[in-house]
C-alpha cells in the first residue's frame, strides 16, 4: 500500500521563505498544508499558488500549535519543514528511496542533520555542529512536547538520515531579537515554578557562563565574527529569559 507523505509548513509573516520551502519538497510529498498564525504579509497568498491547503490558528506556543496541526491532517507520515528549510536535492532523494523501497516504516521517525546558514555563512561550530531535528515522521505515534524549544515524542525507533536539511536562519537582526523576545516570554511562564529567587547569578552569571560554554568550549571562535554574534545572542537570550520573568513575577508588562 502506498504511503501518503504530507508537508507541513508551520508560518507566521514568511514570504521572504515560504515559496523556496514548498518548491523543495512539492514534488515529494502527497498534500502540502500550512499553518499560519494569521500572517499580515504575502505568506498565505504564496503558499495557495503553490497549492497549498491554508489552516489558520492564533499561536500560543509551539507544540500546541503543531499538534494542532497534526490532527487536521490527511496521510500517514508528516514531513514538517519550518519556513526557513529546504529539502536538498540529495535528501529528497533518500526519502525517495526510502519511500519507493518501503523501508520508510523500519523506524517511525527520522533524525536529520540541518546545515545552518547564518549571515551568509555556514557555521560548523559554536554548538551548532551535530544540530539536528526530527523532521520526518508517523503521524499517529508522534506529539510535540514543550512550549519553547519543541522536542517530539516518538512512540517508537527513530533512524537517521544521512543528508543534510538546508536552514537559512538569518531574516536581520532585528527579526532575531524579536524572536528571543517572544521565546523569553514563553520561558518565563515555564520556569517560574521551578526558579527560585532571582539574584545577581541569574542576570549575570548565568549569561556570562553561556557565552563561554558557545564561544570557548563549543569553539564558536572558529566561525569567526558570525561565532561571536551568535555566542553573544545565546548569552542575551538567557538574560533575556529572567528579565521576562522578573516582569511576570513583579506584573510589569511587556
């Protein structure tokens, strides 16, 4: 029996990437759907002369808003490309082979390494090397979990791929900021029960060690200025998280 494969594609304000995402994968895959958090620009418009299906939903985090997803889709396995991914030529083409030698249900997901675009340039390091996500997957024994940084939980095996997804991350810099604002936000809510008093060691020391640990210990000097950029991002989102909660705890608002 032949398996339906569905693209999804989770947007929020993506025109600048969602026609490259879709176009990576359209030839693969049996249904194309899109999840948007009401977009405000082209995403939506774009996505629909592509072919595909439109469902919307007000975003409250991240694994709630896939989840969401998941269960209005039709076929058997998900392939969930975030905006700013593309397929490879070489890894579509071993999901091909997967696909046409019906070897794809061996596991009920799939690891895949990403290449990671930052500034124009590849990093190789700063903790970025070995980043990889499940991208390919059952669609009846896989949830997310986590409001933040989303993990999905596989009732079962889960194999790796051998080609790398493409992951452009970089949309300007005000875009990322903007992005560790709204991660911030959520965080706050999560650790607020499991943090205790908030004392200088959160605001300081706690950045201060992860610039360390992304620029010395996980070599994000070797990726030269773009290295340094993003160890200094890693050390504001960790401060950022405890000034949000600092707010929530104290009700200022953001």
């Amino acid at each position: 029996m032949k398996i339906e494969l569905t693209l999804l594609v989770p947007t929020k304000n993506e025109e600048s990437n969602i026609k490259d995402c879709i176009q990576s994968a359209i030839d693969l895959v049996d249904h194309v759907y899109v999840v948007d958090s009401y977009s405000t620009d082209n995403t939506v418009q774009i996505a629909q002369e592509l072919g595909a299906q439109i469902i919307s939903r007000k975003f409250d985090n991240y694994s709630d808003q896939k989840n969401w997803a998941i269960d209005q889709l039709p076929g058997d396995w998900i392939l969930l490309l975030d905006a700013d991914e593309q397929l490879t030529a070489e890894l579509r083409q071993e999901i091909v082979y997967l696909l046409e030698s019906n070897t794809l249900e061996d596991h009920q997901a799939y690891w895949v390494y990403r290449n990671n675009i930052f500034f124009g340039k590849e990093i190789r390091y700063s903790g970025y090397q070995g980043d990889k996500v499940i991208r390919l997957f059952k669609k009846d024994v896989c949830r997310y979990t986590n409001r933040v940084h989303e993990s999905l939980q596989v009732n079962g095996t889960v194999g790796f791929l051998k080609n790398k997804l493409y992951h452009n991350t970089y949309r300007g810099f005000d875009f990322h900021l903007a992005k560790l604002s709204s991660y911030a936000t959520l965080q706050a809510e999560d650790y607020n029960k499991k943090t205790g008093k908030l004392t200088a060691y959160h605001f300081i020391f706690k950045p201060g060690w992860r610039f360390i640990k992304h620029y010395f210990i996980k070599q994000g000097f070797r990726d030269g200025i773009p290295g340094v950029i993003l160890s200094s991002l890693n050390a504001y989102a960790t401060f950022l998280r405890y000034v949000k909660l600092w707010m929530l705890r104290n009700n200022i608002p953001n």
